[in-house]
C-alpha cells in the first residue's frame, strides 16, 4: 500500500504524529491482524494448549463408546472404554 505520508509538527519541526485517511488505517489494522495471526501461528504449540484437541477429543470418546456398546453385545474382542481409559490416564474425562 502506498500512503501518501502527512505528519503533525510540534514548534521544533519534530514529527509528533501521523496523519492517515480511514482507509488506510483500515488497511492497515487489516495487515497487522494478518501479520500477528501469521505470527501466531508460526509459534503455535499445541501441547502448551489447553482448548487443544477438544473437538476431537469428544468425537473420539463417542467412537469409543459405540465400540464399547459392540464389545459389550460381542460383536468385536477388546477392552472395555473404562479399562483403556484408566490406561491411558483419561478415565477422568470419560
């Protein structure tokens, strides 16, 4: 984007501010939103959050459960829900 640069002066000549017309302050806010969410992304690590995985997370537990429910009528061999959850550490969250 090229802005036409406008400053305000103090009594010294010195630059004090920035004058910008409202689209190109929108524009700008608009390519620093996507610099930052570059940025974030660049330093995402999932293990550091806590929301991570949820969706999936859920949906797996259901997958579970419905093979639980086949395991229980004998249609498949394996453990039971609870058993590989205690194994895994998530019989909290089951």
């Amino acid at each position: 984007m090229a802005a036409k640069e406008r400053y305000i002066v103090n009594e010294n000549g010195e630059r004090v501010a920035v004058v910008l017309d409202t689209a190109e302050y929108a524009q700008l806010l608009e390519e620093l939103a996507e610099l930052r969410e570059r940025d974030e992304m660049r330093h995402y690590d999932p293990t550091r959050d806590p929301d991570a995985g949820l969706e999936l997370k859920e949906s797996f537990v259901e997958a579970l459960l419905q093979q639980e429910q086949a395991y229980k009528a004998g249609k498949m061999q394996g453990k039971p829900l609870a058993q590989v959850a205690r194994e895994l550490g998530l019989d909290e969250d089951v």
